[in-house]
C-alpha cells in the first residue's frame, strides 16, 4: 500500500490522466449502449407492464433457445424489418442479443426510430441461462 501512495504521490499527472481517461471511456461507453436490465428487473418488465421482448440473435442461436414471446429479429434484419415492430412503439421493449454486448447498437437504432421505452438485457441470453431461467428449443 505504501508503494502506491508513493507511486501516486510521484506521478500525480500520470494517475489523473489515467483517471480522466478511464471516466472519459466510461461516459462514451453508457452513451452507446444506453440502458440496461437484469434478469430480474427484465422478468418484472416483461409480467407487470407487458414488455415486448426482442431477440437479434442469429437464426442458429435463436433455435438453440429462446425466451418465451419474444419477437426474432436478427440485428442484419433490423433495419428492413423495424416496421414489424411499430405496434409496440410505446411498450417497453428488451432488446436480447447473445452477450449483451451487440444489443446496444439494435437499441440506439430503435430509439432513433420513435421507441419510447427501449433497454437492453445485461448478459444477454448467457446471463439468462446462468439464472436458471426458462428457454424453448
């Protein structure tokens, strides 16, 4: 511990240029992205206040298991096939991808296109799987 108070004390410039740059990175990175739920919050959404689930997986991952209801569109797809989706403009819709890393593009896409109410579901299906929670196959 003494060696990195030494160390910040001795490269003060060098600690807060690291820090800016990381708060920087951050910032930019929840912009892209946009919000995000957990299962739990993603599985009251969807009981409570009806939310439309939207899986842009590939068609090989969505035959692998997919959430109940949920609407497949594939995020190549999207753009083509974003009218499918107007009748749920003012419900909140889970954007679904494998990881939870691609849904943020698909989510910015649909905001752009007058979706109220859009969140991504943080981990993806991965994180669904490792809850425990159900899939059909």
């Amino acid at each position: 511990m003494e060696q990195l108070i030494e160390f910040v004390t001795n490269n003060y410039l060098l600690v807060l240029a690291f820090i800016l740059a990381l708060g920087m990175l951050l910032f930019s990175e929840s912009k892209k992205a946009g919000a995000s739920v957990t299962t739990t919050e993603a599985v009251q959404l969807i009981n409570k206040q009806d939310a439309v689930l939207l899986d842009i997986r590939t068609k090989k991952e969505w035959e692998n298991g997919f959430i109940t209801n949920s609407i497949h569109i594939p995020l190549v797809d999207l753009d083509k096939r974003i009218g499918e989706l107007e009748k749920h403009k003012s419900k909140d819709v889970i954007v679904v991808c494998n990881m939870g890393q691609t849904a943020g593009s698909a989510s910015k896409k649909l905001m752009a296109a007058g979706f109220e109410k859009v969140v991504r579901l943080k981990g993806g299906i991965v994180e669904w799987k490792a809850q425990s929670l159900p899939l059909i196959k």
